[in-house]
C-alpha cells in the first residue's frame, strides 16, 4: 500500500530546485566550452563517431572477382532472417559451374533488426554488414534496398570482394 504524504513546507517552493538544476546546467556548459576535448557529446553530423571493424550496420552483397555478385541464392539468409525482411528471386545461370543467381535480392531496412544473422547464415561470404550506419532519407524515399545498392552503391567503389575467392570455393566444393 502506497501512502501519500503532505508535502513538506519547504517542497511547497519549487525554487531550490530549480536552482539546483540552472547551476548545474550552466556549470555543464561553461565547461563543455571550455574543455571541448572532454566532451563526451559529438557534434554530429560534423563529427561522426567511428565504430569497431565487428560493428553490423548496413549490408553489402559481395562481388567476384569479375565484379558480379557472389550470391548463389541459396535462400539461407533469407530463412535465417527473423524478421523477414529480406526476398530474392533466383534464376537458372547460364554457365553450368553456377547452380542459380539472384535475379533480385531486397532487404527492407525498416524491417531489419541489424542481429546478423543474415550474415552468419550465408555460406559463401555472399552477404556482409559494413560500418555504415545511417540511414537517413525523405519522408517517401525507397527503404527497400535492391542489389545496385546493395552491391554497387557508389561508396562501395565498385563493390567489396568476397573473401571466398573462385579457388577457395572450388577447394569447399560451393
Ligand atoms: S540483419 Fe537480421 S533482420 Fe536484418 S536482414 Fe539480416 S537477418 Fe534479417
Ligand atoms: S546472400 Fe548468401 S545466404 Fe543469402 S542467398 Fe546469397 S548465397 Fe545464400
């Protein structure tokens, strides 16, 4: 049982607390300028904070060495995903070596809870999470992220190879 009491007559006034709370403030600010260094607070977006390589911010789809994409659509990200975010739409290939390919591959990013497990999934270093984090665009932009960017969006300068090169996937029997 909660018992309410009176409140005291000094509580009544609200003024030492709100003086409390201005000396407090002020003293915060008179030493964030004049010891900036020390800041705890970046300002962004001038200053941008610089994550560890294990951070998992948004996806990149890995290419080969002739530029296409790694992916054999295999489908095991996308049944890893728990929020089931991501679709692909597989096709025969034309070179026999090549089981299928992604003619699509889309990850909605809204739905994406960034776990990794995508990335885990994938057997064939098809699918990474980069140090980008930002997601920021219009209210109406497209949250849905196709293979151009995914694979060739222009801050990936072509596109990330895959660590799994043509030898080694052959030496896995992939
Ligand atoms: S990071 Fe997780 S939620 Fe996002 S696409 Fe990959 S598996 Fe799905
Ligand atoms: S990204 Fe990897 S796990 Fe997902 S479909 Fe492609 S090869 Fe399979």
């Amino acid at each position: 049982m909660s018992v309410v009491k009176n409140p005291g007559s000094a509580s009544k006034w609200y003024l030492p607390g709100i003086t409390i709370g201005l000396v407090s403030t002020f003293s915060t600010m008179i030493k964030n300028l004049f010891g900036r260094n020390k800041m705890i607070t970046l300002n962004y977006p001038e200053e941008k904070y610089e994550y560890g390589p294990r951070f998992k911010g948004n996806h990149i789809l890995t290419v080969k060495k002739d530029g296409s994409l790694r992916c054999t659509a295999c489908m095991l990200c996308a049944t890893n995903c728990p929020a089931q975010c991501i679709k692909i739409h597989a096709a025969e290939h034309n070179d026999p070596t090549v089981e299928k390919y992604p003619i699509s591959y889309e990850i909605d990013i809204l739905r994406c809870v960034f776990c990794g497990y995508c990335e885990e999934a994938c057997p064939v270093d098809a699918i990474r999470m980069g140090p980008e984090w930002q997601t920021p665009a219009l209210s109406g932009s497209n949250f849905t992220y196709d293979i151009r960017y995914l694979a060739y969006r222009p801050n990936l300068k072509g596109g990330i190879q895959s660590r799994l090169d043509d030898e080694e996937r052959h030496k896995v029997g992939i």
